[in-house]
C-alpha cells in the first residue's frame, strides 16, 4: 500500500463570526513548520468568512474550504453558492454529502455525486461524507449502507488529488460517542476495498478520514487505525489548541 499523506480537516459548520479568524491565525501559527510537513489541514469555514479568512492566514499551512456547493456554476438559485464561487473566494476544497446536509436538506446520494462533479469543474478538491444511522447499524447493515453510499455518491473518474473520503457516522456526529476502533477499521478496510474494485490504483491512494467526535483525547487512537488516513473534525475544530492538539497526532 502507498504512503498517504494525512488530511486533517475542519468543519466549522455554522459557527465563526468574524471573531472566529483568531482562532484560524492561531491554527495557521500553531502548525509548526514541521507539522506542516508531515500533514495537510484545511478549515471548512461558512462561507461568508472565506475572503477574510483567506486575508488573515498568516502561513499556506492551512487550506480553506466551503461546506456544501451548488451542482450549477451559476444562475437563478437564491441563496446557493457555487463551488466557482467558493472558489474565488480562496476555497480549495469543499464537503459534500455532509450527513446534516443529508438530512436537513435531503440530498441524495446522486445529488452529491453531481456536486463532487462540480467541485471538480471548479478546481476544488471534494470532500465526500458517508455514514450510516445508529438504527442502520443496529439492524447490521453498516457496510450496505456506506457501500451504496460510496457508488451513488462518487463518479466515475474519481482521483486521489481531486477526491477525499469522508466516513463519519451520523450518531457519532457531535455526541461524544464513536465507534470502537475495530468498528472503524471495518469500515474503512472495507472502503478502501470497494475504492480500489472501483478505481484501481487511485483507489488505495484515495485519503479516507474518519469524522465523528473527534477530540484530543481520542485522536491518537482513531488516527492510528489502518487505512484511517485523517481525520474530518466539527466542534474541535472551533478551538485552535484542540484542533492543533489532534494534528499532533500525527
Ligand atoms: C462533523 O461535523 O463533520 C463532525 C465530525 O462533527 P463533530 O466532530 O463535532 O462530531
């Protein structure tokens, strides 16, 4: 199996005023130069914080991203943003398929494949997020889901600079709670699997992070896990010293 560099991505959902890019310049001046070396981070910020975000990093150690895109590059769609959009505005990645967007807005499986295509078109690297319920994984069909999931959810010319992996159960999203780590690594050798069926050599370097309640305390843990190539983190990463704290992991 090839050496993957680690991911270690933010999800500041809909928290951050202005105020919040302290916490992004600590982020980018805590990430010592040889942290930086080892791994990748990004911050997925809302988006109406990208321009000044992108103003105030101090260092390219930290990559920004949106949350969501719209499938088109413009048009008659309040309220949307496009990923060419997210893009100008100093985003080089952005999630899709984020299980709150699932739910909050019932995005299906072929429309987030659509906007994995459109972040592409944008020059964006896609975050792609799967994850089954607790009530999936209580009936044991953890691994249909995410498999159904995985090729509804992804094109076909998937790469591994342009495409990241996201597993993060949903009941594990912002509870506290997370799967033991042979859980994990079940499912993530299972993805990795079914990535490399699908896509051959891009498939075994495709990053695969693992979101869900991430902290501090349990990073080394999860982000020790084969084939857990990093990490997808939400309310860890609002505060600089927790998130800089799960890249030490590394
Ligand atoms: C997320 O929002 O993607 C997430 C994993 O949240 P949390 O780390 O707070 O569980």
């Amino acid at each position: 199996t090839p050496a993957i560099r680690p991911l270690v991505a933010g999800n500041w959902k809909m928290h951050g005023m202005g105020q919040s890019l302290a916490e992004l310049r600590a982020i980018a001046t805590g990430l010592s130069s040889d942290l930086a070396q080892r791994l990748d981070a990004v911050i997925c910020v809302p988006a109406t914080l990208l321009s000044r975000a992108t103003d105030a990093l101090v260092s390219e150690a930290v990559s920004l991203g949106g949350q969501d895109c719209h499938v088109k590059e413009s048009g008659a769609h309040t309220g949307d943003i496009s990923a060419a959009m997210l893009k100008e505005a100093g985003a080089s990645h952005v999630i899709v398929g984020h299980s709150e967007r699932r739910t909050d807005h019932h995005e299906t499986d072929a429309l987030v494949r659509a906007k994995t295509e459109a972040a592409w078109n944008a020059g964006l690297v896609a975050i792609v997020c799967v994850g089954e319920t607790a009530a999936e994984r209580q009936e044991g069909r953890t691994l249909d889901v995410i498999g159904r999931q995985l090729r509804g959810s992804l094109p076909d010319n998937v790469r591994s600079d342009t495409t990241v992996i996201a597993y993060e159960p949903v009941w594990a999203i912002g509870t506290g709670q997370t799967p033991t780590a042979e859980d994990v690594e079940k499912v993530h050798a299972f993805m990795r699997g079914e990535l490399i069926a699908r896509y051959g050599s891009e498939g075994a370097r495709l990053r695969l992070l693992y979101g869900g309640s991430v902290k501090p305390a349990n990073a080394v843990e999860l982000l020790g896990i084969s084939n857990v190539d990093g990490a997808l983190v939400g309310g860890a990463s609002l505060k600089a010293a927790d998130f800089l704290a799960i890249c030490e992991a590394y």
